[in-house]
C-alpha cells in the first residue's frame, strides 16, 4: 500500500533537535515523510511559499526570538498548515501561550517519543481541518447579514424570535396578555444597537477572575464615551431586533465551532481512558465507564446533525428563530458531562490543579469548572427553557 507524503516543517536552530525529530518521524508508519528542516525563523516565509508543508514543528526559542514572537508576527503561518510547538522541559507555561495564538499542540523535547509525535500530527491535522471547515461555514453565514438587515420591517422577521400569533398578528407580552404588535414595538422603542471601539476614550475594561483563575471576562464602564452614528447596527430605536437576532445567532448557529472544541477534547478523553489504569486494567474497560463515553459520543453526533439542520434552514432562506435555545442548552449541558465524567476517570488526581503531579497539566479540571459558566452566559439554561417552552412549544407562561 502506498504511503501518502506528509512534508514536515522543522523550525529549529539546533541540528541535533532536528536528527532527534527526523530519526523520530523516520519511525512512524503512516506516512513518507519529507523533512524540512529550517534553522531560522527569518526563513519560514520563503517556506511557507516555496515548500508548502502539511505540518510545522516550531522550536519555543530561535536565537533572539521565540515560538511567541513567531506566531504573533506571523499570521499566515498558522493560517495555511498546523502549527505544533516543541519546547523544553520547564516550558510548557510558553507553549500554552503558543497555543492561545493558534498553535494547535505542544510537545516536550525530553518527553518526545514516536508514539506521542505520530499522535500530536495526527490530533494537528484533524483540528486544522476543522478550523478550515468553521471558517467556511462563518464565510457562508455572513451571505445572510445583509438579508436580515433588510427583513427588520418585515412581519416574518420576527417569527419565532417573540411570541407572535401568525393569524393576528398579536404578541403575548410579559404578563400573558396579547396585545397589537404596534404596542409591543412601541415597548421595545429607544433601544438603539451600537459597535463601539473599546479603545475610545471614556471606556474603560476591568477583568473579572473566574474561579479558573482566568480573567475571561469583564467589567465595561462608559464615562462620557462618544460613538459616531455610522457604528448603529440596523436603525435608530430598533436594536431589539438587532439584539434578538444576534442572540439567536450566537446561541445556535455559531455553535459549530463549540461542536469542533468539544469533539477534539472528547477525543482525548477517550485516549486518557485507553492509557489510566483503575483496578489493574485501563479505565475504558470499565463497563459503566464505557457507556458514559458511548453516550457522550452519541450526544455529540446529535449536537452535530441538529447544527448542519438548523444552517440548512439559514441557507434556504428561513429566519433565525429561537431553535438556538435549544442548542445552546444542549451542548452546554452536554459539555458538563463530558467534562464530569473526565474527573471521574482521573479519580483524585482530578483535584490538584497544576505543578508535577498534575495529570495532563490540571486542563480538565480547568475546563470542568469553566464549564460552568456555559450554562450562565448568552442567557442562563433556565431562560432558554422558557424561551423553548413559550415560544416553540407554545405553553403558556
């Protein structure tokens, strides 16, 4: 059977690191490799265009530089092929960082086996691809803006967005009660949608420390602040509908790239699953472990249908409704699970947050106690059960 070329991309000042590297990929059997060695970051770009790797090793640290530098000051290199990051012991805080630029992995000289390299390319080149697929679906989205914009004056526009009777036309305001629609449009006047600069003078930004220790989040304080007239979204007095229709977009139809980061951490957890060991024998042979993981993949494989079903509905020309209730409330909760059940796999190893004994570095108990917040922001779960439940089901308040 005929091997498919893999060219690697191998940044490194250090020739001894790169036969480590080569005598490494030489080992694995999937690929022909065709190594491409570069000592200088300075060279990448003429690489980049000539050679056109698949994957590129960068060393953290290239003289002067550093696997930072280069990332941040080149965009186009994370853009055209996966990045991996291959830093030394004592590292990993940089690599990390890497990463938050848009490395898709690291790995550790010391630790660098075949097996674990083979994985890291592999684990890269799927996550690229997946990027390179939420990009296009963005890309396709963006068609409809201008299709919503226009649709603001229109009855059918806010279809499913509020709880509109398509006979008579009548909303069912906060108290139960139907009422005019001009009544209920005159309610939700003076609300005017604006972009604004958060570098304009009088707006000032304070980061809020979640229980992670990140600071995700913020406080905005607006002092006086000014804003031109050309950064109103829509029309004067009608960013309610701008407001509803972007909630509705960010709770289900930007969900693919939650589907994405969901899927590849999933997959890891399968692979920690394969490697712990509970009771003398890996933990993926535990069977009650084992259904957990059959029902989070089977979750997820639902998550992604129900997203391609709801773009189909986008891309045909039907409104956004408020069929992103539900997906957001699926995958939010979906993801506490998947994340509940990697510390139970872990066990009480699960508790020590970071430092040598920390397994995988402490991540999954970092992203179990991040998850907690999916379930609060874009509108808590109990919101979107009374949006599903009002305005899809139809029940009464």
């Amino acid at each position: 059977m005929q091997k498919t070329t893999l060219r690697v991309l191998v940044v490194d000042d250090d020739p001894a690191d790169i036969e480590l590297i080569r005598r490494h990929l030489s080992d694995i059997p999937t690929w022909q490799i065709q190594l491409l060695p570069c000592g200088s970051a300075d060279q990448i770009s003429e690489f980049l265009r000539g050679k056109r790797p698949d994957v590129v090793l960068l060393d953290y640290r290239l003289g002067p530089r550093s696997g930072l530098d280069v990332l941040r000051d080149m965009a186009d290199l994370k853009d055209c092929c996966p990045v991996i990051v291959v830093t030394g012991t004592g590292g990993e805080d940089v690599a990390v960082q890497c990463m938050k630029l848009g490395a898709e992995d690291y790995l550790v000289k010391g630790l660098l086996t075949q097996a674990n390299l083979e994985r890291a390319i592999l684990n890269a080149l799927e996550k690229h691809q997946l990027r390179r697929e939420a990009e296009q679906h963005r890309r396709q989205l963006e068609a409809t803006v201008e299709e919503l914009r226009t649709a603001l004056e229109h009855v059918k526009r806010l279809q499913g967005l509020l709880p509109i009777c398509m006979h008579c036309k009548r909303i069912r305001d906060d108290t139960g009660y139907w009422r005019q629609l001009e009544g209920y449009l005159l309610k939700h006047q003076g609300i005017t949608f604006l972009l604004v600069d958060m570098k304009s003078p009088g707006v000032t930004v304070r980061p809020i420390i979640q229980m992670t220790g990140s600071p995700e989040f913020c406080e905005t304080f607006f002092d006086n602040a000014r804003v031109p007239l050309e950064n109103v979204i829509g029309k004067v007095n009608e960013g309610w509908h701008v407001t509803t229709t972007a909630l509705s977009h960010e709770r289900g139809t930007m969900a693919f790239h939650r589907h994405a980061m969901m899927r590849l951490e999933f997959d890891e957890l399968i692979e920690l699953a394969r490697r712990l060991r509970r009771g003398g024998r890996p933990a993926a042979a535990d069977p009650l472990i084992r259904q957990r993981l059959a029902q989070c993949h089977a979750e997820l494989e639902l998550l992604r249908w129900t997203l391609y079903r709801n773009l189909t509905r986008r891309l045909q020309g039907e409104p956004v409704g408020s069929e992103g209730s539900i997906v957001k409330l699926y995958w939010s909760e979906l993801y506490q699970r998947i994340n509940a059940l990697a510390l139970d796999i872990l066990g009480p190893a699960s508790q020590i947050a970071d430092g040598a004994l920390a397994e995988e570095g402490g991540r999954w108990l970092f992203r179990f106690l991040k998850s907690r917040g999916d379930t609060i922001h874009s509108g808590t779960n109990q919101i979107q059960r009374n949006i599903i439940g009002e305005r899809l089901l139809g029940l009464p308040r």
